[in-house]
C-alpha cells in the first residue's frame, strides 16, 4: 500500500510538470503607450494606465508608420511586448481628424 502512495505522489508531481514544458510560449501582450525618450537600445514608454516601462528595441523589432527614421518623445504607439520585455513589434498611431479636436476639412 505504501508503494502505491509513493508511485501516486511521483507521478502526480511528474504530469503537471510534463504538461508546462510542453505548453506553447505564451503570446506576446500588446501595449498601448505614449513614447517618453530612448535610453541605449531601451525605449521608455507609458502605458496609458499610467504605468511607465522599458522596452527593449533590437534590429529584429519591426517598427512600422515611423516618419523620421525614428520613434520621437509624444508618438503614440501599439506595442507586441514578450515577456522578457523585448519589443516584438511598434506601431506608430495616427490620430484622426475627427479624434484629435480639430476641425475636418471638407472638400
């Protein structure tokens, strides 16, 4: 009998550990932020929340609707930030017209 507890504890520990490692990495989250400033290859960010963070920029990180060749203080942006705070991707928003409090001009 004490066998059998011993097998169930062992293989009870075992299963849950087999299922982790063989889950998919989880799903890069998207945040939404204005940009604050560049720090090395860090760009400091806060979330709309309020909540500031770094995220790290590398040559593989697809930056797309940037206008200067660079993200500047004030861009306002749509992030795919991983878990080890490394940017997947960078969005550049660009407000519309009728969102930004000026008139539309109409043709």
């Amino acid at each position: 009998m004490a066998l059998l507890f011993a097998l169930y504890f062992v293989f009870a520990s075992i299963v849950p550990a087999a299922a982790q490692e063989s889950s998919p990495a989880t799903a890069p989250a998207a945040i939404k932020a204005d940009v604050m400033y560049w720090e090395g290859n860090e760009l400091i960010v806060k979330e709309f929340s309020g909540h500031e963070m770094r995220l790290i920029v590398t040559p593989d990180t697809k930056i797309e609707g940037v206008v200067a060749g660079r993200l500047k203080t004030g861009d306002k942006i749509v992030a795919q930030v991983g878990e080890d705070r490394r940017a997947r991707s960078i969005v550049v928003q660009v407000p519309d017209a009728e969102s930004s409090g000026s008139p539309a001009r109409v043709r």
